[in-house]
C-alpha cells in the first residue's frame, strides 16, 4: 500500500525526473538534438498564453478579497524588502568566491570571443521609470513582455474593487471564480510538460554543452556550482526563517518542480502557474501566493544578481584591473536594482549588460563595444541557472512573507489541520 501511495503521489515528478535525463543524455550525445526544441517551444507557449491573464487576474483577486488594505499593503511591503535583501545577499556572496577565484582563462582570447557587432541602445533613467510603471496603450499590456506595467494595473485594478466594496462586490467574487478556472487550464497544460522538457534538456544539452568546456569554461563553472550551492544552503536558511521547523523538508518537497521548469524553459514567466501549485500544496495562503508569485516572476532576480558579478569580475579580469572593495560595492547596488528594472524594458536581460558596462568600461566606444559584447555572452550562458535561482527562490520567498503576515508558526498550523483532515476521513 505504502508502494502504491508513493507512485500515486509522486508519479508526475518522477515523469519529469525521467524525462530531463534522458534529454540531458540525449542533447550530449547527439549534436542534432537541438530539433528538439519545438517539443519545447510549445509547452512554453501555451504556459505564455495563459500566465498574462492569470497574473492580472491573481494579484487583482487577492487584493479585492483582502479583508483589510492593511493586509494588502504588509503582503507587498515585506514581499519588496525581501526581493532585495536575498538579491543583495546573492550578489555579495558572488562577488566573495570571485575575488577568491580567478575566473578568467590563462589562454582567454578577446578576439575569438567578438565575432559580431553588438547593436547598443541608450537606456535613460526616464525610460527605466516609464517602462518600468506603464504602457501608451491598454493593447499592450497584453503581453508577457509587459509584466511589470501589468503587475502595476493589476494592483490598481485591486485596490480599486477594494474601495469598492472589497470581497462582497461581485467584481472581487468574479475575480475568485476566474482564478481558480485558470489554474484547471493550467493543470491541463501542465500534464505535456515531461515531453517538453524533454525536448528543451535535449536542446540545452546540445547547445550549450560544448560551451561549457571553452573560452567561458571557468566562469560558467564557478558560476553553476554557486547556483546549486545556494539553492542548496541558503534557500534551506530562508525556509526554515521563513517556516520554522518543518520549513526545509516542506520546501524539499516541493522545490524541484519549479526548479526543473524554469531550468528548461529559462522564463520566471513561465513558471509562475507551477510556483501557485506547489505554494498551494504547501499550505501558503492564497492571497500571499498569489501576490508574491507574480511579482517575484519579474522583481526577484537573485540569480541576475550574481551573474552581474560574475560579468564584471570577468570583464575586470581580462582588462586587467582590480575588482575593489569600492567598485565592488556600486556594482553590486547596481546588480541588485538593476536586477528588478531591467525586466521592465523592452529587450530584457540585454539592459543589465548595458548599465553595468556603461559605469565600468565606458573610457572608449571600443571598450564599451567588447565589455557588452562579452557580457551578453556570458548572459546567454549563465541564463538556465539563472532562472532557476530567480523562479525556484520566489517559492521560498513566499515562505519569508508568510512568517510576517500569518505569523511564526503559519506552516506548523497548516500541517496540523492537514493531518486532523486525514484522520477525521479515517
């Protein structure tokens, strides 16, 4: 029985265990492996199709069934403070192991690296803020690649049915119903995954494994090593902070779905509808889920965060300057709310190169050429543990939120009244 009520339990997971290793074996073994991307490619579009509206429709409904604003403004308040605090503890913890170990080559050679020239598009401070609150046109919210404007209408579309009226309109009693419809589409989607992933581990595997032994060998390396090694070690602090006692096994069991899919598909977008799954099988309440998920999908980044150390420790290296103390300070400021602000430019991940190569390598066009030619490089890369870092750890943040808006012993509360439900169908 115990057999057969593990199989029941974790046959999906094993599934997609399955199937990454065997992509993973795949992708190394046979170059041609990269036409396997399309197995992929339509699994993330469909999640794509379906997360714009349940963002909007989560965070709205959350904030419109909130009993009180109070609770809505503590939700966001501590979920902002927290994204920071684990980004910035991210970035200094990489930027540690960098000054111990030497991450460029001895044989590193610039000119094998620039192969192209990088188009560079200036980024003024107003077209962060602009970008980062809004969009001319209702149209274009519509789309993954407005996340932020969109996380920003949804909570003014929020507060606004909670003034109101709040849970008792019929707008915030929609809002519910339509949330809980979306997540059953989710799940249908969600039962394609493990040929999915199967395909992107195969086209991962075969397009970046060569890489991974070449000019970028080292960096990669350390840079993949300490992704592990804080999901491993600080992801644990943060839950049993964030949960108590029984935080860390809780986590453990359910953090490798939301580690896989954003390691496969490389998008924090895409992993939300599995982050809402796994915080629902944990016992998080809904409005604090459905809160911190979303936002974290675009505003936590501490992945981003040490791999814009990693690029400008490199970058210094094969320039041939010291990364100081002073230097490494601004950069990891910079790293920190860069992080969150890039995702709200058009071009993503590309503005993150673009300011840290315009504060530290801007004494000539041609420097400034090499070091964004580089650094995006090392981006295309680093992206899959990145992303893992960035998606898996807005699950456990949400563990962190819960502690100072449900209280200490939230988790120990929902393990009791999940065990007092089997026993009462017994």
């Amino acid at each position: 029985m115990k057999k057969n009520g593990f199989f029941k339990n974790y046959w999906f997971i094993i599934c997609m265990l399955v199937c990454i290793v065997a992509g993973t074996i795949l992708g190394l073994c046979w170059p041609g492996a990269t036409v396997l991307e399309p197995m992929g490619t339509v699994f993330i579009n469909a999640m794509f199709c379906v997360v714009v509206p349940m963002v909007f429709v989560s965070i709205s409904s959350a904030i419109a069934n909130m009993k009180t604003l109070r609770r809505a403004g503590r939700v966001m308040g501590v979920t902002i403070v927290t994204f920071l605090v684990t980004a910035a503890i991210a970035a200094i913890l990489m930027y540690i192991v960098v000054s111990i170990i030497n991450i460029v080559p001895a044989n590193f050679s610039v000119k094998e690296m620039v192969t192209e020239t990088q188009e560079v598009t200036d980024v003024t401070a107003g077209d962060l803020i602009v970008n980062f609150f809004t969009k001319p046109d209702f149209s274009e919210l519509l789309s993954r690649r407005a996340m932020l404007p969109l996380i920003v209408a949804a909570i003014l579309f929020g507060f606004g049915v909670q003034m109101a009226g709040g849970p008792e309109t019929l707008t915030a009693k929609g809002l519910a119903d339509l949330s809980e419809c979306i997540m059953k589409v989710v799940k249908l989607i969600t039962y394609y995954a493990p040929i999915g992933f199967f395909g992107f581990f195969a086209y991962l595997a075969a397009t970046y494994g060569p890489d991974l032994i070449g000019s970028y060998g080292k960096t990669l390396i350390v840079y993949y090593v300490m992704c592990f090694a804080y999901m491993f070690v600080f992801f644990p602090i943060y839950a049993r902070f964030g949960g108590g006692k029984h935080g860390i096994r809780v986590m453990f069991q359910h953090l490798f779905r939301p580690a896989a899919m954003s390691f496969g598909t490389c998008s924090s977008v895409a992993t939300i509808p599995t982050n809402m799954e796994v915080a629902e099988e944990t016992g998080i309440s809904k409005d604090v889920s459905e809160i911190v998920l979303p936002m974290g999908a675009t505003m936590h980044m501490d992945g981003s965060a040490m791999s814009a150390i990693v690029k400008v420790a490199f970058l210094f290296g094969i320039s041939g300057q010291a990364f100081g103390t002073g230097k490494a300070i601004l950069a990891i400021i910079v790293a920190v709310f860069s992080s969150v602000a890039m995702s709200g430019i058009p071009g993503g991940g590309g503005v993150g190169e673009l300011i840290l190569c315009s504060i530290f390598f801007n004494s000539s066009p041609e420097q400034f050429a090499v070091a964004y030619t580089l650094a995006l490089g090392i981006g295309d890369l680093v992206d899959p543990p990145a992303t893992m870092i960035n998606s898996a750890g807005d699950y456990v943040v949400s563990f962190i939120v819960s502690r100072y808006v449900d209280g200490k012993d939230w988790l120990e509360k929902k393990l009791a009244a999940g065990k007092q439900a089997v026993d009462t169908k017994k």
